[in-house]
C-alpha cells in the first residue's frame, strides 16, 4: 500500500513542504528512507519503529521504502519522524487514508513514543499554508503565530494515533507556554553626562543610522550601546514574523506570546567565526547573528578585535538587508535588516588620558586598518566617547530616561515615514534633493568639506542622510534641511586615530 503525509522541513530561515511517501510491500523486512536524507533522518527509522511500538500500535514486518518528495535539497532534522511514522501506519492499513486527508505532521518521537519539539516549527509551519498542523505540545504557541490552519498539538504518538483512527477525540490542551526571551530594557537615565554620546544615541534609532563608538575603557561605550534597543519601536506585522522565524530556525527562546515583537539585541563575542556572525554552515544552513539582530540591534564590542575577514562579510548585508548564502547544492537568503553598532578602543593599549598612549605608529596602524575603509565608511555616525567627569558621576539627577527619548524618535520616524515611506538611512541619493535639501548656508558647509578633502561622495550622502534626521528630531515638520543640522552631522564623522584627545572631560 501506498501513503503520502504533509510535513516541513528546515532551509535556512525559511520551511520547505515535504512530501513524506510511504510504500509498503511484500518482501524481506526492511526499512530505507531516499530522497536526500542527512544522517538525523536516516536515523529516525529506528526512533520510528520504536516509538510505534511503544504506542502499542503493530509494524508491518513487511519492505518499507521512505521518499521524500521532492528529491532536490537534502531534508535535515529530525521534525520528520511524526509523518513517517503516521506514513508506515497508513501504508501498512493501521489507520484509514481518509483520515489524514488535510492534515500535517511535525514532530520528533522519543523511543517510548513521546513527542518532542523541533526548532524551526514557525517557518515550517508557515510553508504548509492552510492544512490542520499535528505538532508536539511544546511547539504548538509558536506554531500558531504563523499557522494558517488549525493547531493540534499532542504529547505522545498513542493520542495522534487514536483521534485518526476516531477512537478519541483530538486532545484539548493550552500550549506549553515559551521559554521567555524578553530581558528588561536599561533605562538611559541610568547614563552620567555624555551629552554628545546621548545625542548620537538618539539620532541612530530616529534613523536607523549605523554607528560607531570610539573611546576609552570605562567611557561607557557598551552601557550606552545597551540602551539603544529600548530607543527603537515594535517591530511591524511583516518584520515580526521575518524574526520570529528566524529565531525559531535558530532554536533561539522567543517571547511568551510567541511573536517577536521588540527590537532584538545580538551582542556576539569578538572570537566568532563568519558562520556564527554571518550564517551558514557546513551540513546545514542556520541563520548568523546578524539575521537573529533583524529589525533590531548588532552590537559588536570591541569590534577591532575581530578577524577582519568576518568584518568585510558584513559590507553585502548592510547594504541590501538580506545574507545570500550559496553552497554547491543549496542556496538561501536569510533577512538581516539591522542597526549595526560598534565599539572600540581608540588605540591597543586603550589610550586613556591625553598623552598616556604607548603604542607606536606601527602598532596603532595595524589596529586602525583591521576596520576596512568600505566597512568603516558604512558607519553614519562615529562619536568619539569621553570619559565622564567626576562631577556627572556623582550628579543623583538623572538624565532623560529612554520612555522621554523614545517618543521624540518614533515622531521623528513618523515624519520620515510619511515624506518618503521610510527610514532616512534608506534613502538613495537620488531622493536627496527631493526629501532632504539644503539651504544655501548648509550647502555652502558641505562644499567646503568636500574641498578640503575632508568628505568623499559617499560620506557626503550619509551626512545629508544624518542631517535629514536631526532636522526631523526637532519635532517640526521641515522641508530644508539647516547648516545646524549639516554641522551636527559633520561633527559625528569623527577619525579614527592616535588617541591624543581622548581622554577625561573637564
């Protein structure tokens, strides 16, 4: 007899739908699975058997043959282990065929039949459009995020195996609730002086502007770094659910509701390889940190410290918000749409004081070039970061907390949403003139930068991008852009270089 059962599986960040194709026939006992299985799969034709026979259903001691339709791109992971199994009983007469008609199956089997949740359930979910999707009880909240059709969830083999053959009706329980994700957000009231700091803090979520944090140890550069997050808005519907499956693929904890809806904050460690940083993988393809940070924030501490091969693999991301992955045999595109933000040192030894530096040229050099001048350019904002003076450490007032700063970004993201349909950091240069002129004065500014050498024509674009925002942030509708702004904006280019002038603020 022959069966064929819906089920998903995992390609990157996305779901791909699996035909799984049960044939069973007379002949010596045997069980082969084709169809591009990696070894996971391959595997699950002794959790299958045991997991059947653990629900005291039969196995046919007959030939059995597994294809997984469609045979191109290898299926990995073990969330097929429900439909083959409800395949060999279909195809052995265990359970009737009409039965399964409009149904789906996702799902590990433990050896005594229990079901077991999967990562990636919510991408996988969303390929199977609106057919009634069997998932264990653990992945059934974050199934339902994005399930067109109805959630059935099940906590062992024996409950699937008794509603199909309508001995017992469905199981009727809540979903396990999710690991949650969330972490309280630092408020920004928390941050000592940095006026200028807090300002460029401010002008990067307004509009989503990549930035860069120089300075000294303990100036603060990750404590404000941290803040950034509760600065940025909810995400939308469509950005939601491009984390969400994200996350999901990644087998990252989500939120209790299931749906990410705050701005992630990715944080990796300066040592991490470009598979971790940018995705990808050798057997199977995961989505980097950079995708787990979209529509939110990457931070990367001590950015200079890490190899600048995985650095240069950011360029392409940052640009088009989107990873292309491509194998011999496998090709994927993962979402990574993200406010890139970094911190570094001004120099190997940290600086410190004016004039306690004590590298020499050499040294400083091969610190400053381990950020190449394409990645370095891509930095709208580069705020050199002070150490606070004694009189703003022990100042109890506290600054403007992250609720205040927060309202005056979202009005500012508001205006730019509604003059050109998105962030200024989106806009090409050929919008410029359109959305964000220049007034005579302002103009004259920038020519003279450029003159002097001190601006190239992709700096000029981001200058005017930045210069867009703080004219936004002043909370009035403007239609030119003032030399105010433009100078603001030139002031957040700082240069990367000996350390001299870093140091404590008077």
């Amino acid at each position: 007899m022959f069966a064929s059962i819906s089920s998903a599986v995992l390609f990157g960040a996305e779901g791909q739908p699996v035909n799984v194709e049960v044939h069973v026939d007379k002949g010596l006992p045997a069980f082969n699975v084709v169809g591009l299985p990696d070894e996971s799969v391959r595997e699950s034709r002794d959790r299958v058997r045991a997991a059947v026979m653990s629900s005291g259903a039969s196995w046919p001691r007959h030939r059995i043959t597994v294809n997984l339709a469609p045979s191109r791109g290898r299926k990995t992971g073990s969330g097929l282990d429900l439909a083959i199994a409800i395949g060999v009983l279909v195809a052995g007469g265990s359970i009737p065929i009409e039965s399964v008609r409009n149904l789906a199956f996702i799902g590990e089997l433990g050896l005594d039949g229990s079901l077991r949740p999967v990562p990636g359930v919510a991408p996988m979910a969303g390929a199977l459009g609106d057919a009634e999707l069997v998932v264990p009880i653990g992945s059934a909240l974050e199934a339902r995020v994005v399930a067109l059709g109805r959630t059935r969830p099940a906590a062992h083999l024996r409950e699937v195996i008794e509603a199909l053959m309508g001995d017992l009706p469905w199981p009727d329980r809540e979903p396990e609730p999710l690991p949650v994700a969330d972490e309280p957000v630092s408020d920004l009231s928390e941050v000592r002086g940095q006026p200028l700091a807090r300002r460029a803090l401010e002008i990067a979520a307004a509009g989503a502007h990549h930035m860069l944090l120089i300075g000294p140890p303990g100036a603060g550069k990750t404590m404000l770094a941290t803040r950034l997050r509760g600065l940025l808005p909810l995400l939308g519907r469509k950005q939601a659910l491009e984390a969400t499956m994200v996350h999901s693929a990644a087998g990252a904890p989500l939120p209790p509701s299931g749906l990410v809806q705050r701005a992630p904050f990715r944080a990796p460690h300066h040592s991490s390889s470009a598979a971790a940083l940018i995705g990808g993988g050798s057997h199977s393809l995961r989505p980097g940190e950079i995708s787990l940070a979209h529509g939110g924030v990457l931070f990367l501490d001590e950015i200079a410290e890490f190899a600048p091969k995985v650095l240069n693999g950011l360029r392409q991301p940052l640009e088009d918000g989107t990873v292309r992955i491509d194998r011999s045999r496998m090709h994927a595109e993962l979402p990574a749409n993200v406010l890139l933000v970094g911190a570094m040192n001004p120099c190997p030894c940290g600086g410190g004081a004016p004039g306690a530096c004590q590298c020499g040229d050499a040294a400083l050099n091969r610190y400053v070039q381990r950020i190449s001048g394409p990645l370095l350019d891509r930095f709208d904002l580069r705020v050199n970061v002070n150490r606070p003076a004694v009189d703003d450490l022990l100042d109890d007032q506290p600054g403007e907390s992250t609720a205040v700063v927060a309202a005056r970004v979202a009005a500012a993201r508001d205006l730019a949403w509604m003059r050109q349909g998105g962030v200024n950091s989106e806009l090409v240069p050929a919008h410029l003139e359109q959305f964000a002129p220049l007034e005579s004065s302002a103009r004259l500014l920038v020519r003279h930068e450029i003159e002097h050498d001190r601006l190239s024509g992709r700096g000029y674009h981001r200058v005017r991008r930045v210069a867009r925002t703080i004219a936004d942030l002043r909370g009035e509708p403007s239609e030119v852009v003032l030399e105010q702004d433009v100078a603001m904006a030139l002031r957040m280019r700082a240069s990367i270089g000996r350390p001299s002038a870093i140091g404590r603020v008077a």
